[in-house]
C-alpha cells in the first residue's frame, strides 16, 4: 500500500530551540485553516502530545523507534494519521540526537527519514547572526538523507536582525520559512519532569496554544509549509491496526478494564487502549483524584504513569478508592502499574498512606532517572512470558525502596545489569514505561487473565 500523507518533521539542533512553540502553533494554524492536522511526537515524551491534541482536536501519538521498532514508525504514522490532510511531527531533542550508544537509532533524523518527510529547522538565532548560516549549512550538510527543507528562525530580536539572518541564510540554500519575535504569552510553566501537562492547567493551556497558533501564523509561510509537507515521499506500508496486532482475542464476555487517567495519571500511549479493546475488554477510564470507586464491575486495572508527587496528598485523602484497588489486587486481579502506578500502589509516598498493594515505600528525591531500557521478563506474569524482551523508558525523579519483590518484573540488561519491580500474584508493577504496540501480545494476555481470574 502506498500511503502518501502530506507531513513535515519539526526539529532543530537542541533542547530549548523552540520545538514544541512551533510545532504546536503549526499544528493550530493549520487547523484553525479548517484542515485535520495529525499530531505526532518523536520519542517518549507523554506531555507535548497533550498541547498537540488541544491545538488539533485529535490524539497526540508518538513515534518512538526504540521503544517499537523501526518497521512499526510507518504503520503507526499512517494509523494516527488517517483521515487528514496534514501531518505534523514534533521532533525530540537536537536532530541528530538518538538513544544514547545507539547511533541514529530514535533521533529525529531517523524517523524523518522512515517517514521520508521534509525536515523544518527551528533555530534560536537570540545571540547570533551570520554564524546562523554555518549552523544551519552544517545540519543541512550532515546526512544526505535527511532533507532539511527549511528554516523558522525563533527569538528574533528585531527588523534589523531578522534583515542580517536572512541575508546570512541565502548562502546557505535552505530557505526561510518563519520568523518569531519573543513572546513570553506562549511560554508555557515546567517543573521537575517538563512542562506541566495539559491536565492541570486546561484553560491556560488552551490560551498558550491559542498564542503559539497566532504567532507561528503572523510570523510564518503556511502556504509554503504546506507545500513542502505536500513534497514527502509515500510510504509503502499498510496503517498499524489494533485488531490485526493483536490477531485472536480471547472468547468470551468483554471483561471490565479500569484505566486511571485525571490529572495525577496523564502518561499514557493510546495504542495501549486501542489494543485492551482490541483484545475484547471493555475499557473504563477514572480519574484516582476525584472517584471513590473503580468503575463497575472492574476485573482489571491499569495504572499508567504521571505525578502521584504532586498529588500525593490528593490520594492518600481518596481512602475509598485505595482501599478498593487494594481489594481488587487482593483477589488476584490483573493490575499493570508503570512508574506512578507503581508509587500509588505502594505503602506509601512522601509519608503518606498509599494502595499498600506492594510492601515498599516510595520518596521524591534531586536525582533525574532517564533513559531508554532493554529489559526482560524475570518470570511469569498477567503481562508477559518469562524471557519476553520489551523496551522501556524510564523518568521519574523519585526512588523505591526495595527497588525489586521477591519476584522482580524485569531483568533490565546493559554495562550495569539489575533487576526491578514487583510481580505479586496479579500484580506487574514497574518503573518502565512500555509502548504496548511493540508486544501486542501483552494486551491480549491481560485480557484473557481478566476472564479468568
């Protein structure tokens, strides 16, 4: 199948360039120009997505080579992309930054060049002028591959400036595609793990991204961004689809999944939904924050990830609701629990009365945990085979202690091999976040351990 959806990869040389500015305000303008937009982010990121679904209506999914696999960033892309017009995707770091010893491997650069999309390169041109040209050269330059077909220069300082850029830029033969003056409306607040998701802030996120929309279309050439998405090559490959990955759900009735979700649990991978529904459950959100009860009739639990620390106070207050997941983890339910599932499902967080599922305390602490992880099953589990690989990320600035169960869900591989998590009767609690669509089979054995357990 031949798939040609008109897409242009947003990047730039570092953190910090303005990315996710232009990328979301792109996303905005375009949309506000009545076209279906499909948001994308490179890499594992949880939050950017949530600024993109705001700005385009649609979900924000990601496109993460290490955690999926090269072949699956096609499928994926035309999966979250059908129906629309355009395609913008949201790059990670500098363009040409991977996963760590990994060469290329879930750069920028790389799924730019499995998407064969248009590279746009946002620059911080705030404390330069001619040496713009040599940056840009060098990026353009660096792998033939990758077409870098444009620039949006960001933090202009003034006419003056933009009028020395421009003319540095014509050396260079990469044209000018935007220029953005500092505007300090569209900055958006961080925190300890990045920007503070959309959950928490709706209405002045929904201003911020109203502001990124306004400036990328005063100060850029929509119509020649256009032109340059409309200029990506097709894809030959079919749309990633839940049913398919998953092949043979379980007979039976449709068991009850309750998924957390509200502001404390915001990290989530829509395929994982997609494929719990695929797999014959019935998934029900809530929100741990606000319900005092899992949904009716609930015969499994998953706990993604987000920021129980900041909310610590919050759940531990919901006594209802954690005296309800110790109960359904009491009786041998299936509960899957990735990084802040992990924490709520603990004795406790910070001091304060958690789950209690798991014997363990959790704290928040000045040390940043961060990187992508190869990792395997220790043993059985409602989740995996033992000896199942899958490829996590983890993030989190908080410490559990102990750091592993009797029987640990992971063995994770690499120069300082260990093992992590808790794997309890039906219980797989871990720090890894996990991209389900690279081991669809998860999904279906969650599942089918909801039928019977």
């Amino acid at each position: 199948m031949n798939a040609s959806v008109p897409r242009l990869v947003i990047a730039a040389p570092s953190s910090g360039s303005g990315k996710t500015t232009v990328a979301t305000g792109l996303m905005a303008a375009f949309a506000a120009r009545g076209l279906a937009v499909s948001p994308h982010k490179v890499g594992p990121d949880y939050i950017d997505p949530g600024y993109h679904a705001l700005a385009t209506g649609r979900v924000g999914r990601n496109l993460d080579a290490y955690l999926c696999g090269s072949e699956l960033i096609g499928p994926l892309f035309l999966h979250g992309a059908q129906g629309c017009d355009i395609a913008v995707v949201e790059g990670v770091m500098g363009l040409y930054d991977g996963a760590a010893g990994e060469g290329e491997l879930a750069s920028t650069a790389h799924v730019a060049k499995l998407l064969r999309a248009p590279v746009v390169l946002v620059v911080d041109a705030s404390s330069q002028s001619r040496s713009v040209a040599a940056l840009v050269h060098g990026f353009a330059s660096w792998d033939p591959e990758v077409r870098v077909g444009g620039v949006i220069l960001n933090k202009v300082a003034s006419d003056r400036h933009e009028e020395l850029l421009r003319e540095a830029l014509e050396q260079a033969g990469v044209p000018v595609l935007g220029v953005l003056r500092r505007v300090p409306q569209v900055d958006t607040p961080s925190r300890h793990l990045g920007l503070v998701p959309v959950a928490e802030r709706h209405a002045a996120a929904v201003e911020a991204v109203a502001a990124m929309g306004a400036q990328v279309s005063e100060g850029c050439d929509l119509d020649a961004l256009a032109g340059l998405a409309r200029s990506a090559g097709a894809l030959s490959s079919a749309a990633w689809d839940a049913a398919e990955a998953v092949s043979s759900p379980a007979a039976g009735a449709a068991p009850v999944v309750a998924v957390a979700g509200g502001p404390a649990f915001t990290f989530s991978y829509a395929e994982t939904t997609e494929l719990l529904a695929a797999a014959g459950a019935e998934v029900v959100a809530f929100d741990p924050l606000r319900d005092e009860e899992l949904p009716e009739g609930a015969s499994g639990l998953v706990v993604g990830g987000g920021f129980p620390e900041v909310y610590a106070s919050e759940l531990s207050a919901n006594e209802p609701l954690r005296k309800a997941v110790a109960e359904l983890a009491g009786s041998g339910a299936p509960v899957a629990a990735e990084c802040a599932g992990l924490l709520y499902l603990c004795r406790e967080l910070d001091g304060l009365p958690m789950c209690g599922v798991l014997d363990a305390g959790a704290r928040m602490t000045e040390r940043l945990t961060l990187g992508y992880r190869d990792a395997v099953a220790v043993g059985d589990s409602v989740l995996a085979a033992a000896g199942t690989r899958m490829r996590g990320h983890e993030f989190h600035r908080t410490v559990v202690e102990p750091g592993s169960g009797t029987e640990p869900a992971w063995g994770v591989r690499g120069p300082r091999p260990r093992v992590e998590g808790f794997v309890q009767r039906g219980v797989h609690a871990s720090y890894l976040h996990t991209h389900w669509a690279s081991e669809p089979g998860v999904a279906r054995r969650f599942v089918e351990r909801c039928r019977t357990s």
